[in-house]
C-alpha cells in the first residue's frame, strides 16, 4: 500500500507556522516513504474563502519546497457530499434538527445548571412529521446532525500511540447548516475516501473530530484510515501559541528575510528528539523523519532557534545557490567575497552592508589621528591574503598597540564598523587605494 497524505488548509487566511507544520510533516512523511501529498482546499466556506489566500497558500508552499503531486478543491466536489449525505440519510444516521442556536443555547444551560454535560439531548429524533412539517410551515430550516454510535471509538495513533474517544461523551456533529452550508466534517471524510487517503496527520486539537469521523468513515462502508495528531506548538514561554499564530504567517517570515530551508528545519524537528539543527534541503529532512522521534509533549516554537538556524543556512550557502541572489541585490562580488562574508550573516540581506564596505562609500572612523598616519605609513605595498597579519605586526611593534586596541582602530577605520568579517580576508578585496583613503579618513 503506498502511502498517500493531504494537507487541507482552508483559504480563510494566511498559512501560519503552526499550518505549515502540518503541511511539513505531511510532506516529509510522504516523501521519506515514498508516497504522494495532496494539497486539498477546504473552501467550502464559500462567503470566507478567497482565491488571495488560496493563492497566498500555494505561493507559501512553493516557496517553502513542499510541492504536490495532486490537488483538488471542495467546492468543486459538492455532489459528492450530497450523495454522501443521501446515503446516511437513507441509513437514519443523519437526521434533521430544528433548534434555533438560542433553543439550544438554553438548553445547555440548564443541563450545566444541572450538573449534567451540555451534551445535545436528541430531542429531534422524536419528532413526528406533523411537527416538522409545522417547523417548516413556520419557515425553519432543518440542520442535520450524525448520530453518533456513543461508543469507545479506537485507534492506533502514529504519534499518540493507543487513543481512543468515547463518542458517548460529544453531541451528534451537525454536519450541513440550515442554509446548506455542509461544515467540515463529512467534506473531509468524503474526500479522504475519494482521495484514497491512507494517512490523515494533523494536530492534536483534532482528536475529537477523529471519534466522530471514524464513524462517519465506518458509516459509508470505507476503510478507516491511519491517524496521526501531533502535539500542539507552545512558544518560547511555554504557553500555547494558537493566539499569537496569527502573527505568524510565513508571508511576513518571507518579508523578514528568512530562509525556506530555515523554517522547514525549525518546523521539522521541534518536538522531535533529533538536534535543531539546519538541513541541506527539505528532501533530506524527510530521509530522517519518524514519527517514532516525536514525543508526546508540546513543540517550542522558539524565534531565537529559528534565527540560528537561519544563520546556519547562510553560514553553508554555496556561491552557486548564492549567486542569482547577489545578483539581483547588486551584491554579487565573486565567490571569495561570498565566502569571506557569508559567516557574518543573520539574514541574506545583510550581504548589501557587506558589500558596502567592499564598494564603498563608506565613511571611516578614526578615534586616533596619528594611530591611523602611522598605520598607513605601514602599510604594505601589495595587500594580498597575507597582508594583515604582516601589517598589524608592524603596526603592533611600532605603535605598541595590542589586542583590542589594535584591531579596533584598524577595522573602525576600513570598514566604519565594530563588527564584520575576517579582515585578513576583506582587505584584499577592499583593495589598497581604498584602503589609503580610509585610513586619511576620507569616505571611500
Ligand atoms: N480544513 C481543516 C483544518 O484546517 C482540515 C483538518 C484536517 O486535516 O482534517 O483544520
């Protein structure tokens, strides 16, 4: 049996980091056992969906590396929800509801009053025609509802191990609205058939809905698919993270300059217990995804990892997969430049400050005039890969100057700035003229 998969984002808003690890281990598990990913639109919310944000989903996951190999919308399989909901309607395991959501409300409220759980009472299943028939004389339209089996329901969760959810214990799922409107839940199960769905992976708020689904899957004679809900995200403070997700869109990470590859190894490997560390690309990752590596405990989403870990990316940055990107930020200085400067950064961007003080102009800061005379009367005639060493020797012995105190002055005065790169590495490509006229303290 090959393995197939799906992420099934709705098109409401942004993709987030906690939708897109879902998205990622999907993919990964997929990958790393030779099965297929489908992207699956769950826009059956027609008057909240938007192409923007289907279209920002698409763009999210293509830039991330995490690409398709089918995909499909819900709104374009209505008939089949339709005919799925014929057939439990013919079988009496879905049946029509009349209450209005303040009827319902109060009726929570009495049982809770009563110590009793707020779970829906039924009372639609005794109702006669002729009461129907007067609901729908009254105007009222109907909501359908599953009956629920109300038994232990069980599963051998990929990253739980044994669940199980007592369906005793939750309210009949409306599954269509009275407008129409089929929610979620039966969509998703129909598709999952269609689809040959072997796994379905997401996270752990979903539990509840697998009780409920698992007998909806069992309802319409299909084979129950394998589960996996994986532990939620909780932020560096250790509290849940599904408030602040929203700020979390993987456009805005994008604007911010961090790197695919940065975000699919943070995403990959928090809450498992391999080391957080980058990964060459995202097909390696999922050479080394298990799901067996995933604890039970929440993952820590923690901006400070991420940003190493986007450091590191760059840290290992071929030219080769550099270039277009110099390029295009006017940058592209040849491969000693890259690689000289490419340990210094947090952020790619940060490469056009590097290339600053190569190109110039730059304006340089000398603290102490006869310092920088004497260091220019010292400096060598070539500056070439050995230059620094030899000059800052001289320099040293001439001026007594040490440590701090003489590499301080030297690279204030060459680059303009307290922190860069190997400076035995950017003199040469700063280039001797250059370097005379910084050191006069001319902007250069
Ligand atoms: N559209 C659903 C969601 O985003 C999909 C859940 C599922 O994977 O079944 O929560």
């Amino acid at each position: 049996m090959s393995v197939k998969v799906r992420f099934a984002p709705s098109p409401t808003g942004k993709l987030h980091v906690g939708n897109v690890r879902t998205a990622l281990v999907n993919w990964l598990f997929a990958k790393g056992q030779g099965g297929s990913f489908v992207l699956r639109i769950d826009d059956t919310d027609l008057a909240r969906s938007t192409p923007e944000f289907e279209q920002g989903i698409e763009d999210d996951l293509t830039w991330l590396g995490l690409t398709w190999d089918e995909r499909d919308n819900q709104s374009k399989r209505f008939d089949r929800y339709e005919e799925a909901a014929a057939r439990l309607k013919a079988s009496g395991r879905l049946y029509p509801a009349y209450e209005t959501a303040d009827e319902l409300d109060r009726r929570r409220k009495v049982q809770l009053s009563r110590g009793l759980p707020p779970i829906y009472d039924r009372a639609a299943l005794e109702l006669t025609d002729e009461q129907k028939a007067a609901y729908e004389a009254e105007g009222r339209r109907p909501h359908w509802r599953f009956k629920l089996e109300g038994k232990r329901v069980s599963w051998e969760d990929l990253a739980r191990g044994h669940a199980e959810v007592d369906t005793a214990s939750m309210s009949d799922p409306v599954l269509i609205r009275e407008d129409g409107l089929f929610l979620y839940t039966l969509p998703s199960v129909v598709d999952d058939i269609d689809m040959a769905i072997t796994h379905i992976i997401r996270g752990e708020d979903h539990v509840t809905n697998t009780g409920a689904q698992i007998e909806i899957f069992e309802a319409l004679g299909a084979t129950v698919p394998g589960f996996a809900h994986m532990p939620l995200l909780v932020g560096a403070d250790g509290a849940a993270l599904s408030k602040r997700l929203g700020s979390l869109s993987i456009s805005d990470m994008r604007d911010q300059g961090y790197e695919p590859i940065a975000i699919t190894s943070h995403l990959g490997k928090i809450g498992t217990s391999d080391a957080l560390e980058v990964a060459e690309s995202v097909q390696t990752l999922g050479a080394s995804f298990a799901f067996s590596k995933m604890g039970r405990s929440p993952a820590r989403y923690d901006t400070a990892d991420l940003d190493r870990l986007n450091a590191q990316a760059l840290h290992v940055m071929s030219y080769e997969t550099a270039q277009p990107r110099l390029a295009a930020a006017d940058a592209d200085l040849g491969e000693g430049f890259w690689n000289t400067v490419r340990g210094n950064l947090n952020k790619f961007a940060d490469v056009v400050d590097m290339a600053k003080i190569v190109k110039g102009p730059i304006t340089p800061v000398i603290e102490d005039a006869a310092f920088a005379e004497a260091a220019l009367r010292l400096l060598p005639d070539v500056i070439d890969e050995n230059a620094w060493s030899a000059w800052t020797n001289t320099v040293k012995a001439e001026t007594g100057a040490k440590g701090k105190g003489l590499f301080m002055p030297l690279r204030l005065a060459l680059t303009g700035q307290p922190h860069g790169p190997d400076m035995a590495a950017m003199a040469p490509l700063i280039g001797r003229e250059t370097i005379v006229r910084r050191l006069k303290g001319e902007a250069a």
